[in-house]
C-alpha cells in the first residue's frame, strides 16, 4: 500500500505541474506499477490491461462516431443557424451558446463539440460586437453539463461505468451504467447550470478582449512590428528573405515585404529582396537599433491596427490558432516543430495560460492550450482548419463539411444509442457496429479512422486503469474508505455524501478527470458499504462530480481550448466557476438521494 500511495503522489505531481502531457504521465504510472510488481501485485499482463479494457475501447468508438459526425458538418451549421437567431442581442448570443452546445455533448463527446463550436462563437461574438469572452467559458462550462445527460456524454463516464461493473463481484449493488441511467438527473443539472450561465455568469465575467478591438491591440504588438527600408549599401540586397536575417543573433522577423506599391507576404523564403524594398519585421525595439546598424536599414513607421497590418480583405489575414492535447506542437518550438516552413505563416505573439509573450517566440516551448497569434493567408488557413494538431478560432472561408452524410451520420449515432439503451447489445458492441456504419456508408473514409481518434485519451485511459486495480488488489482503496467511514459517526449520511463530491471535483480540477475516477470510485464504494450506505449513491456522486472542472483552466481540456481565445486569466475560472461548483454539489447530492436513495 506505501508503494501504490508513493505512485499516487507522483501521479498527482505530475499532473497537477504538467511537467509532461497527462497521457505520458499515466505511461509512467502503468510502467511503475508493473516494474513494481512484487509491491503493487501489478503483473505485466495486467498492467497493460487497461488497453483491452471494455472503457477505452469504447472510448474509442465514441471518438470515432463524433468525428463522424463533426464532418458531416451538422454541429457547424446548427451553429451557425443559432448565431443568424442571436444577431447582436448580448442575451440572444449566450442563450445560443449554451443551446447549441448543451444536448450534443450528451450523445458526442464534449470535448470535439467545443473544438468545433469554438470558431462558430468566436465569429458570433467579433460580428455581434461581443467580446469572445463573455461567450467562451459558457461554451466550455455548458459542454461538461451536457456530457451528463447520457453514459457516453465523456469518456468519464463510460470508464465509471466499466469500473463500477468491476467492482460489481465486491459490491453488488454496483452494476455498469445504462445509457440513460441517469438522464434524468443530468438533465435537471443542465437545466440548473444552464440558468446559473444565462443569470448570474454574464456578471461575473469580465469583457478581456474589447467588443471592438482588433488582434494588433488585443496582443499589444504594434510596438513590435516596424517597417524598414532596405538601403542601396545594405548587405542583404540580393539575398533571400530567409536568408536575410540571421535568427541566432536577432529574435526578428521578415512577415511582408513591398515592393513598388505591391506587397507580398506568405510565402516569402525564396522571395530575393532588392534595394527600396520595404521590410515588415517583428522584434522588439532594442533588436530592431541592432539589426538596422548591422544590415543598412532606416526606419518608415510601422502598423497599428490590424486593418493597417492586413489591408486587404483576404490576403494575409490574421487568425488565432489554439493547440489542442495530442497536437504535433505540444513540447516542441517553433524553431523545432518547422511550423512556419510546413504552413508558410508566422507567428506574431503567444498566449499561454494567460501571459502574452511577444519575445524569442521560436524558443518558447508550446504547450497545450496555448494560443498563436498568426498571420497567414486564406489557403492555408483552409489547411490549418483541416488539421487536427490546430484549433483555429475562425471558421474557414471554404470549409470542407459532408452535408449529404448529414442523415446518414445521424442515424448512426441514434442506431447506436437506441441499441444499447434498449440492452439489445452492451454500448462497446454497438459503438464498434456504429464505426463500422461510419465507413460503409461513407461518411468517414477507412483512412480517417485513426486520425478521428484522440490518442493522448485512449493512453491516458489505459495507463490509468490499472492504477484502479492496484488500489483494489493492495488494500489500499480499503484503507482509504475505512479513514473516510470513521468520520461518519459525525456526519449525516447526506453530508457523507456531499463530502465525497466536494473531494473528487476538487481533484478533478487539479488532475485529469478520468484519474479521478479511478481513485475515487474503489474509496467511495468501500466508504459507502462501511456505514451502510448505497455505494451506487457514492459512484454517481464521484461520476458526476468529475465533469465538473470549473474551477481551473487545466482541469479540462475544453477550458484550455477557450482560454487563449477568450482572454482569460486563471482567476477568471474560479471567480465563475466556484459558486456553479457550489450550487450542483448540493443539487446533484440532493438528486443522488431523491431518486437512488442513500441506504
């Protein structure tokens, strides 16, 4: 039991500190578990378990089945249709958010839901003049109440339900969910959240980014782009742009040259650069007095608003691109990942968690939910939008959307729920017959199969699992529940309950959610049979409360997605999220007791 708690605490460390990807961290945790197999009765076959397990196969079916359905293009334009209805109408437009988002997280996973409705919000709040983020965490917050509507809402969910079926032999009050198990009361819990997003958010929320600023002021980078003229004596006349400045010695950036009245941005590498050219760089002020004196240039002024950056309607534009878990940019520079040669953009300011950072951008290393300040032009962000390494915060001009696969892809997802929750055939069944349906009729091509699947979730899934079962085969959950039962001598069985909800959305908000699943629910089932309580009350309790990581940007992805975006500090999070934490404990305990009982 020391040894499993020693990992435990390790595991907690490094995905509170995200020293590296949580997918990783949970590698690490299964790797432990079996080198450690005399201590943690963790053998090699079961620590790799988690791979086969029932959860992450299922997880991964669902994964697949949204992407279906994120192609065929219907989240998109119910999207779009809700913002035509909200028009500039602040109330409108946050009613429509929360609309759109809330019902589909319960039938396709939440977290492709808000990736695809980030850009559909974002354009909604730019063209009703709304700041974006006003919008966003209610984007993100009304994603998670949705996801409990229904077992395969998120993964959080599914993987509950796997382990309260494995615990079924110890417990038997404990049986796998059904997929409507408990609708009801995830629709009582949307409802009241959804109110509380309407009401009483709207105040609480400040306006970060202005209705009418533009991306130049938002990023606070007009005193970092300046325009140059090259001299008749300059030493980079007749060399190309990429060749021109020499980046281990100026953190600068050639991002458009003109040229005669014409201008011309990406791409530009290869462009050669003449006497009278006129140079748009990127670099602070200090670099630019170095690089004028090295390379003969005299200053012409530089851009201050956007439409001055980008005159012209299309070409360049300037975009934010948010980087999603599973990204190829995650841990890399921008200097190792080659993203300005692959996508020919450049970066012109970051975002992460919070900060602006406008300095040495190639040596920053990304991490997830970061945000990319780009200028680039309107094919490739046609490409960068197609790409699922990129989240881009605007809906592309020519979006590539399945339209006649519409009522096929929808077919498929209500075959796949009436089947299980009718109990013809286990979720895991109908979910695999679902995919198979997917590629038969269509609406996804056989080769698009492992790219609609979020790899970093099925890893994290698998490496975690079998920390669940150490917990079991050691004793230690025992342990833990015994300490939690002593405490009830002095605690009402209700209190019992709501403490248990309380604990598990504290962790869930400081690690993943699915770990949090995994350590709480062996705890609260031998807790509840300790003081004679239903343990199926306590795993509900436990499921429910972690789908709701409100109170921190980290806690769930979804939060990350919309916090470069929306502007948003880490406060922010807390300020909105810690009284609606408060009113669905007590809601979703008081629920928990009036329809499954407490003993």
């Amino acid at each position: 039991m020391v040894v499993v708690f020693g990992i435990i605490l390790l595991a907690l460390a490094l995905f509170a500190s995200e020293l590296v990807p949580v997918d990783v961290t949970a590698i690490v945790v299964m790797v432990l578990l079996m080198l450690l197999e005399p201590w943690t009765q963790i053998s090699p076959a079961e620590g790799i378990a988690g791979f086969a397990n029932p959860a992450t196969i299922t997880v991964l079916a669902m994964l697949i089945l949204s992407a279906g359905i994120s192609r065929s293009g219907v989240v998109q334009i119910l999207g779009r249709r809700m913002a035509a209805f909200a028009g500039t109408d602040r109330r409108k437009q946050l009613a429509a958010t929360v609309g759109v988002t809330g019902v589909p997280s319960g039938f396709i996973n939440n977290t492709p839901v808000v990736a695809i409705l980030v850009p559909v919000i974002s354009d909604l709040a730019h063209k009703g003049k709304t700041s974006p983020s006003t919008l966003l965490i209610p984007l993100s917050y009304a994603s998670m109440l949705g996801g409990m509507l229904t077992l395969i809402g998120t993964s959080t969910n599914i993987l509950a339900s796997e382990i309260a079926a494995e615990l079924s032999d110890t417990y038997p009050r404990l049986h796998a969910f059904d997929v409507f198990e408990f609708t009801h009361l995830g629709a009582i819990v949307l409802v009241v959240g959804s109110v509380y997003l309407l009401l009483v958010a709207p105040r609480l929320i400040p306006e970060r980014i202005p209705p009418e600023e533009d991306f130049v002021e938002e990023y606070e980078i007009e005193g970092y782009l300046t325009d140059v003229v090259v001299g008749e004596r300059s030493p980079i006349v007749g060399t190309t742009v990429e060749a021109a400045i020499d980046h281990a010695s100026f953190d600068a950036d050639i991002l458009q040259l003109e040229r005669d009245g014409e201008r011309f941005a990406e791409p530009l590498g290869k462009k050669e650069i003449r006497a009278g050219d006129t140079l748009r760089i990127r670099t602070d002020r200090g670099t630019l007095r170095r690089l004028m004196r090295a390379d003969g240039l005299s200053l012409r002024g530089g851009p201050e608003t956007e439409s001055d950056l980008v005159p012209e309607e299309d070409d360049p534009m300037l975009v934010e691109i948010v980087v999603p878990r599973g990204s190829f940019l995650v841990g890399e520079t921008l200097a190792t990942s080659g993203f300005r040669q692959r996508y020919d953009a450049n970066v012109l300011a970051f975002r992460s968690r919070g900060e602006l950072l406008r300095n040495r951008l190639e040596d920053i290393v990304i991490q997830v939910g970061d945000t990319l300040l780009v200028q680039t032009t309107s094919d490739t962000l046609d490409r960068l939008a197609q790409n699922p390494d990129f989240i881009v915060a605007r809906e592309p001009d020519r979006p590539e959307y399945r339209t006649d696969k519409i009522l096929p892809a929808l077919a498929i997802i209500a075959g796949v729920v009436a089947a299980a929750g009718l109990g013809l055939v286990p979720i895991l069944v109908s979910a695999l017959a679902g995919v198979v349906a997917m590629v038969a009729t269509g609406v996804l091509q056989p080769n698009e199969l492992y790219e609609s699947v979020e790899w970093n979730v099925i890893f994290l899934l698998a490496g975690v699992i079998p920390l669940g079962n150490a917990l079991q085969q050691t004793g230690a959950a025992d342990l833990l529940g015994a300490l939690v039962a002593s405490t009830a001598s002095a605690l009402p069985l209700l209190a019992v309950l709501w403490v248990f909800y309380l604990a598990t959305a504290i962790l869930t908000n400081v690690i993943s959610n699915n770990a949090s699943v995994v350590l709480m629910i062996p705890v609260a089932a031998k807790a509840a049979t300790e003081i004679g309580a239903n343990p199926f009350a306590f795993v509900l309790a436990v499921t429910f409360a972690a789908s709701t990581a409100f109170l921190t940007p980290i806690g769930y992805q979804t939060n990350l997605f919309v916090y470069g975006p929306g502007g948003y500090r880490f406060s922010d999070y807390f300020r909105v999220g810690a009284p609606l934490q408060l009113v669905l404990s007590v809601v979703t305990v008081l629920g928990i007791a009036a329809f499954w009982g407490l003993t």
